[in-house]
C-alpha cells in the first residue's frame, strides 16, 4: 500500500536529534513532521523558523511543517524560506483561510488545513479545491502521547469521500495517538499519510519502530 510514514520530531530527544533523525531517514520515513506551538492556539510552544532551518540541514527529506499557531499568515514565508515543503495551517486559527492556502502556494510549497476534532469536515467544502492536503487531528493538538480520538475514523472517510469527489491529488494525513493497534484502521479509513511521535521515538529503536509499524499497516484492506 502506498502509505506515508512521517514521524514526529515532538517526541524526539533534542540532545541527539542528528542521530534520531538519521534511524527515521535510514527506516524509510517519507516525510518529517515539525510540530510548531505558539502557547495561544495550542497549550504548549516548541521551536520557531530558526530551529526549522537547522534542522534543515540534517535531512532531504519532504519537511512537512504543522503550524499551531495563530494567524499563521503572519509567518509562512518565514517558514518557507527556512526550507518547509508543506505548510499547513489551522482551518479554526486565521479568518481568511483560502487567501492563505493561497499565499502558502505561490511561496512554492505545498498548502495544508488541519482540522481539530470538533471541527467538522465539511468546513472544507468551499476551500477543498485551494488544498494539497488535509490534516485530520486524531487528538487535540498541542501534546504528544495522547489517546486517539475515536470518531476520527469517521472524520477520515467523510474526507477521503470529498477528496474523492473534488480533489483526488489532495493528500490526507492523520496526526495523533496513532501507532501499532491502530495504524490499519486509520489506512482503511482513508489516511494516506500517518504522522506518529510517541510511538516511533518512544521506542527503544526508532528505525526499526518505523519498520514494525509498516508492517502493521500492511494489513489494511487497502
Ligand atoms: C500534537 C502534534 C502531533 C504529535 C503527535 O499536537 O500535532 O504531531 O507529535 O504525537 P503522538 O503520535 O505521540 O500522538
Ligand atoms: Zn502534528
């Protein structure tokens, strides 16, 4: 199945990042997900550009920034020149949603909307066409190691099913408590991209986490 593994740095230990971020590229991750927090939409903050751009410098891989912050217009420059490759933002933290998927585009990168879990799906029907990817949130943002969010797998096919009708090249990725028990069911669902923090860095090995948790997905019915 063509899935997409992009581990999160969340749960990385920064006192030896190269090296964490060398197992998850020499394991085949797809993309790295760089979770920034402002400590106004989310609970918490973590890093800024700055970290962003040096990170940059330790991997090729897609950097698939996840901005939790508001009004995210306000840096998504900053953050392409730093070297993301996708940005997405937060339907529920900017006013003008479709001018900044669109300002997000002409940077040259990628334009994602991330939903949290009372926001529903269908908020996206009138932008579904400006976006290269949804991000349904399968916990609510602003922590790793969080329990999954059950209804999310409805979420997710009610977002394959628009994908589906509207925009077949979107992407859809999922982001949250996600892990061995659960990976195939979120594939099945309708997720092609499957972000995991905790459960990759929390393991003693995080390459070979990565490799276990492909292998779980390969039994989804997909
Ligand atoms: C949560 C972040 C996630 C986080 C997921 O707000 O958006 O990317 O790292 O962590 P786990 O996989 O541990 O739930
Ligand atoms: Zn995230």
């Amino acid at each position: 199945m063509n899935l997409k593994i992009a581990p999160s740095l969340l749960s990385a230990d920064f006192s030896k990042i190269a090296e964490q971020i060398a197992a998850v590229d020499a394991a085949g991750a797809d993309y790295l997900h760089l979770d920034v927090m402002d400590g106004r939409f989310v609970p918490n903050i973590t890093w800024g550009p700055k970290i962003i751009g040096d990170l940059r410098k330790l991997s090729r891989k897609v950097f698939d920034a996840h901005l939790m912050i508001v009004e995210p217009e306000k840096y998504v420059e900053e953050f392409r020149r730093v070297g993301a490759d996708i940005i997405t933002v937060h339907q529920e933290a900017t006013v003008h949603l479709q001018r900044v998927l669109t300002q997000i585009k002409s940077l040259g990168a990628k334009a994602g909307v991330a939903l949290n879990p009372a926001t529903p799906v269908q908020t996206l029907e009138d932008v579904i066409e400006d976006c290269d990817l949804i991000l349904i949130m399968s916990v609510n943002p602003g922590f790793g190691g969080q329990t999954f969010i059950p209804n999310t797998l409805r979420k997710l096919r009610a977002a394959r099913a628009l994908i589906d009708a509207r925009n077949p090249a979107c992407e859809l990725e999922v982001d949250g408590g996600i892990g061995r028990a659960n990976i195939a069911s979120v594939a099945d669902a309708g997720a092609r991209i499957i972000v995991m923090g905790s459960s990759i860095f929390g393991a003693g090995d995080p390459g070979d986490e990565l490799a276990a948790l492909r292998a779980c997905a390969s039994s989804a019915r997909v």
